[in-house]
C-alpha cells in the first residue's frame, strides 16, 4: 500500500549542545539526517520521504534537496515542510504534507541515525497484517520508579522522592519509526491539537495519541542501533558503531 515515511528533524538539539540543530550535527562526517534519510529511502518502502526542519531553516532543505537529486527518479519524493515547536507539531506539519492516497505512514526520529532498514520492515509487515499502529520497542534493563517532588521538611533530604516501582518484565522502552494507518494517525492530531497546553507538553510519541482514541497499538522488536542521538555520548557511541563497522 502506498506508504510514506516522515522524518521530524526540527528539534533544537539543545541537550546535545553544537549550537546548531541536532539533525546538522555531524557525525562521521555527514549530518545526523543524511544518515537519517538514507536509512528511511534505504528501507525501500516509502513513495514519499516528508522532513519537518526547524522553522527558517535553509542548510536542512538544501540537504534534502541535494539528497532528492542523487536519488532521481529512482528514489521516493523528498517533500520538506518547516516543523513547529513541538515534535507533534512537526508531525503535524507533515502529514498536511503527505501525497492523497498514502495509506501508511512510519513516523521517524531524525536523531536515530543508525536505525536498521529491518526495524522499517517489521512496523511495515505488522501494517501490512492490519494493524493500524505499531511502535518497535525495546525490553527495559533499568528499574524505572515514579517520583514526586517532595515537600516541606523532606525538601531539605532530597529535591525528590519515590511514588512507586514499575513492574519492569510489562515496560518497554520504544523506538522510531512508529508505523500507522495514515487517517488514524491523522485523526489522532487532529484530536490532540485541541490538548490543553499542559497535556500537549506531556506528547513524546506519535503512538501515545492513537492510544488515546482507544485504538491498539502493536509491538514490534526494536533494535538497539536504533537508539536516539541525546547527548554528547550517545553520539560518541554512534561514531564508534559507524568505525567498527567500516
Ligand atoms: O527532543 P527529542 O530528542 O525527543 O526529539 C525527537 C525528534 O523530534 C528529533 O528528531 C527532533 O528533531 C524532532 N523534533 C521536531 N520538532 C520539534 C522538536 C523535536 O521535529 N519541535
């Protein structure tokens, strides 16, 4: 089914700290989103590629526009669209952007540059079994607790405390790209646009809005080199698999 791949790339990358936004920090000598949009077109299952740049971007578009023309004809479409202040935002921006008669679109992190094509296959083949959302996860290796900041006299011990553990065997820790039946998706942020401001800055993910509509979400295996580029060390690490692999 016709299938489009977007790729939000308009974050600021302030906790990676270039001074620049992260999809232009290099990385063994390219941008995070060449590599980006290499696996995505790479993965050969898209007709389209959107990219959301940060808003007055130009070095981001003329890149895509660069990277198109390498492709040609035997490539998909690259469309670039400016992103907004929220990564929903972004996504939103970019699915106004989607060719009529896309029926599947795989949301992707621009800051996961190293994702395999297989982890585009598996959300790809789930969509293609059905469903209409489907995320790669990853098991959890931490103990992860909910916590509260803490008040009164207890603020004098520690800024905060512990509400409760999580059963750790039942969390995942998901990954990019999330893969969706293209109207629910769109039918999801249409409904979160109209979010409080408070929820709206609680959206991490694409899939936690299409779990809002009470639509199930499947779990595909992830894959540990889809990782996402944060801070100075994980791009670190990336340079070391791209080394070792060279
Ligand atoms: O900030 P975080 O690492 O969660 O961002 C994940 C992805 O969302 C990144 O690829 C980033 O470029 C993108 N993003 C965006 N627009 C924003 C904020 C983040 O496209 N306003």
């Amino acid at each position: 089914l016709p299938t489009a791949v977007v790729i939000v790339a308009a974050g600021s990358g302030t906790r990676l700290g270039y001074g620049m936004p992260k999809a232009l920090v290099p990385l063994a000598g390219a941008p995070l989103l060449l590599h980006s949009l290499r696996g995505a077109a790479g993965a050969g299952l898209a007709r389209q590629v959107c990219v959301a740049v940060p808003p007055g971007d130009t070095e981001l578009t003329e890149l895509c526009r660069t990277f198109a023309e390498e492709l040609g004809d035997a490539g998909p479409e690259i469309t670039v669209v400016p992103g907004g202040a929220t990564r929903a935002d972004s996504v939103r921006a970019a699915l106004a952007a989607l060719t009529p008669g896309t029926r599947h679109v795989l949301v992707h992190d621009a800051a996961r540059p190293l994702t395999p094509p297989e982890v585009f296959h598996r959300v790809a083949e789930a969509l293609g079994r059905g469903a209409a959302a489907v995320i790669p996860a990853m098991p959890v290796v931490d103990t992860i607790k909910s916590t509260a900041p803490t008040e009164g006299e207890a603020s004098a011990i520690a800024a905060e405390v512990v509400t409760g553990t999580a059963v750790r065997e039942q969390l995942r820790a998901v990954q990019t790209p999330q893969g969706f039946d293209a109207a629910t998706l769109l039918r999801a942020h249409e409904v979160a646009a109209a979010w409080e401001p408070e929820q709206a800055a609680a959206i991490t993910d694409d899939a936690m809005l299409v779990e809002s509509l009470g639509t199930p979400v499947y779990l595909v295996p992830g894959d540990l080199q889809a990782f996402k580029v944060t801070t100075p060390m994980d791009l670190h690490f990336a340079e070391t698999i791209l080394a070792a692999g060279s």
